[in-house]
C-alpha cells in the first residue's frame, strides 16, 4: 500500500521565516513500494491536475511483470487502478491526453510491433489493441485529434522520418504528404483542439539554405492549408513553433540562421499567413541576458568582438546549437523557451566538447551551457528576455533537461532534478540572477533522511506545481530503512 502524508512545511529552527516563503513549497509527498532493481516507473501529468503512474513491476525472473496504471488526484491520493494485459517484452513509448482518455503506446521487442492502449480518465477502463506499423521502429512525435492519432515516425535505415496518421477503427495507417528533402525535417506537431486542427511545422534545406513549410490537417488526416515560408536574404530559417489560433492570428516563433545551418545567431517571428517571413527578427547580440551564462568580462569581450565582426560584415564567431521547448501561452502572449547545447565526443580521458566545423561523428553525450526564455506579445514582439545559466548539466541524449512553466503573477520558472534536490530560477522578465536557487527534498518526517537518489525526474504539473519523483532510499531513526519510488508535489 502505497504511504500518504502531509510534509511539514517550514523548519523554524533551520531557516528565518523570510527565506523560507522564498522557496518553494512540498505540501505533499506520495510513497510507492517500487524498487529500482525490480520496477520501471514513468509519471504523466493530467489537464485536469491529476497524475497518472505507469509502472512495470517484475519479482522473480520466472514471473511475468505486472503492468499497472494508477490515478492520484492533485493531493496524491488514490482514485483508480487499473491493469493493463500486456506480454512481458513491450515497454512504454509515448503518450497523449485528449479528455476524456489518455493513449498510450507501447513497442514490443520486434520493433514494428505495437500496443496502442486507449485509457478513460474518469473509470479507468481499458480497450487496447496490437497494431503492425510497417517500417515504423521510432515514435518521435504522438498526438490525437478527436479519437485520430497522427505520429511522426522513423527507421533506422531510412534517415527521412515520416507523418503517419492512424484511424484505430482501421487497421493501417496512412503517410500524409510532408517530406520532400532527404535533409529536410520536422520542426514542430502541434493539435489545436479548439479549431479541429493538427499543424505541422516542416524544415526544408538543400544544406545551403533553409525554409520552413506550414501544413494543416483535419481529423481525418486531410489536408486544409499549405504555407511556405521563405527566408529573407540572407537569414535562414532553422526551426519553428507554431502558435494555436485561427488562420490569421496564427504566429511562427522559431530560430535563424546563416551559412552553417546547424547554429543559431537569432530568433525570430513571422504571421503563418506571410509567403515571406516579414516579422520581427532578434540576433542574440540584441538579447539582454543570452551571455550572462558567461563570467561579466569575457560577456563584454565577447558582444565587442561580435559587434565588430558585423561591423566588418564578417560571420560571428560565436555558434550555438538550440533545442527547443513547446511554446507557453500566457494572457499576454508567448513565452519561448530554449536549451543551448554541445555535443560531447568521448576520448581517453573523458568527454569533450566539439565546436569543429563539419564534425558529423554521433555525440555520446550532450551538454548544456544554459537555457532561456523569451517573451513575445500577441504580435510576435520581444518583451524580454532571461537566462538559466546549467554548468555542466549532461543528458546522454538529446532531450529536454530542465521544465519551463508561466506563472499567473507573470514570471516564469526553471527547474531540473538534481540528486535530492530541485535546482531552479524564478525569471521576472529582464531581471538576471546568477545566484543559485535550489529545494531540497523533503522526507515524510524531518527526523528522517534521504540518503540516496536514483533516477531523478521532474515534471511539470498544474499551474505553479511541479512533480519530481524517483527512487530513493530513506534512513529512520527509530525503524528500519526503506526503498520507495517518491513523488513530491513542488509548488511556486
């Protein structure tokens, strides 16, 4: 039985009042009898601020794993269990939300083989079927649109990805037309439930230059409009996100750049509508705070040096790689976020970075410098800009690292797991901070101690809250130890 109990909110004898109503709160923290040896765990939020626990639990060697999901309201506490019938080599790939269910797919150890589970948020009743997907060995991208599941897909001996859409009622799924290049890619699946749409942001490159395609489909997988975007001279369009909204509101917030199509030197903003992105257009000379990664004198020698290679009408030194977040909306308008990243090449000694142009070896790590955020109004004009400076933060592949939320009083927050703590920045538009801001994790009982963590996650929750969770070991002083898989409710 999993173990409930409201976490003791301030320790008056540890901190002043003050410090403590800066930090973020952990009104409750859930406790799992999962192991690390014997269970895989994924956590997912709900729109409607809910979670919902995927686990796979195996005992002995001989034993086929359980598979269960589990629903915990928005104070953790149990609303449903349900078991899913599923053969002990599938493993879980992707899901999407669209009320009132949950889809989840999971790929067996034939790696076309699928297991596609529709989940009903209120009952938790279960219908599940085995679908072949032909070439299909990587689901990158999986959404739904009124019981219709459109997904970007991909092999290992085709380096093309494709969009599939599938009808459940039906047994095989259809490519839409989307790619054209063998360089070209996907940049963005975005479903706008509220107009019946699911669009499609394409890049398209010859390796020289670049232009971002714009697709729109109905439920049932037909296509509405096509919109090409080109570039203006001299600037390339790299990437883009796509905003919700009705054919002439709709707005592109994406990435430019130059000779080398795999750096950014700026970000910038067009109307979906325009064949020429004439929008606003931001270099990161012209951002507040994208240096401040970097001690105050070499961010000072370095927008010198930039500005006088402009001047000269010369290419910037300076080459960063960007992965982008899913946009945020906010009532006044967007808020983009982005993880700045070098890939990591492993020799003798240890990892190192590479910034060598035409190196095209595959990356065993990916390392962070910072992230940031920037914020657009309803036009598409930069209101500010902030950054998250993360030294030496790795991921073994290339993922987001940190969760990125819009708060209602207009900040935005940053945060990742880091062993028993939530290292995080508040951002009030332009005000920078280099000042680390972390959250220890907190037991049930403060006489008690975390003492190991493994497989550290956090996801962004509801509103303010977050959820981290993982494995931890917790030593008591009166009783014996115990393993869990934790949840703890993180709120701003």
């Amino acid at each position: 039985m999993p173990y409930l109990r409201l976490l003791l909110l301030c320790f008056a004898v540890l901190a002043p009042a003050l410090l403590w109503a800066q930090e973020p709160r952990q009104p409750v923290r859930l406790e799992l009898p999962y192991q690390y040896e014997t269970s895989h765990v994924e956590v997912m939020a709900l729109p409607d601020s809910s979670l919902l626990v995927f686990s796979r639990k195996v005992d002995t060697w001989a034993r086929n794993p359980d598979f269960v999901l589990e629903k915990y309201n928005a104070n953790l506490e149990p609303v449903w269990k349900s078991k899913l019938d599923l053969k002990s080599e599938f493993e879980f790939v992707r899901h999407y939300t669209e009320a009132p269910y949950t889809y989840l797919i999971f790929q067996a150890a034939k790696p076309t083989l699928y297991t596609f589970v529709r989940l009903h948020l209120g009952s938790g009743a279960i219908s599940q079927s085995e679908v072949e997907l032909d070439k299909v060995e990587y689901i990158y991208e999986f959404n739904v649109l009124r019981g219709n599941h459109f997904l970007i897909t991909g092999n290992n001996y085709d380096t093309k990805p494709n969009l599939l859409y599938l009808n459940p009622e039906k047994p095989q799924p259809t490519i839409l037309p989307a790619l054209y290049g063998e360089e070209s890619s996907f940049s963005d699946l975005h479903t706008d439930h509220v107009h019946g749409r699911v669009d499609v942001v394409l890049v398209e490159t010859n390796r020289r230059v670049s232009r971002l395609q714009v697709k729109s489909f109905d439920q049932n997988g037909k296509l509405l409009q096509n919109y090409f975007i080109l570039q203006p001279q001299d600037r390339s369009l790299l990437n883009a996100e796509v905003t919700p909204g009705d054919t002439l509101s709709r707005m592109l917030v994406g990435t430019y750049g130059a000779r080398d199509l795999r750096f950014v030197q700026g970000f910038f903003t067009s109307p979906v509508a325009f064949k020429i992105a004439e929008g606003e257009f931001y270099s990161l000379l012209d951002l507040q705070n994208f240096f401040k990664y970097m001690k105050p004198r070499r961010e000072e020698r370095t927008r010198k040096r930039e500005f006088a290679r402009i001047a000269e009408g010369k290419e910037p030194l300076q080459r960063y790689r960007m992965l982008l977040h899913d946009l945020i909306e906010t009532p006044r308008g967007y808020v983009l976020a982005a993880e700045i990243y070098f890939p990591q090449f492993r020799s003798n000694s240890g990892y190192f970075n590479s910034r060598i142009r035409g190196l095209e070896r595959e990356a065993q790590a990916y390392k962070r410098t910072h992230a940031i955020a920037l914020g657009f109004d309803r036009d598409g004009v930069l209101l500010w800009d902030n950054a998250f400076p993360l030294p030496d933060l790795l991921t073994p592949s290339l993922i987001h690292a940190v969760e990125v939320a819009a708060l209602t009083d207009g900040r935005v927050v940053m945060a990742y797991p880091d062993k028993e703590k939530i290292v995080y920045r508040l951002m009030e538009q332009n005000k920078f901070t280099d000042k680390e801001t972390s959250v220890e994790l907190l037991p049930y009982e403060k006489e008690e101690k975390i003492t190991s963590t493994d497989i550290a996650g956090l996801i962004r929750w509801y509103g303010p809250h977050f959820a981290a969770f993982g494995f931890q070991r917790v030593r008591t002083p009166d009783g014996p130890n115990r393993t869990v898989f934790y949840i703890n409710k993180i709120s701003f």
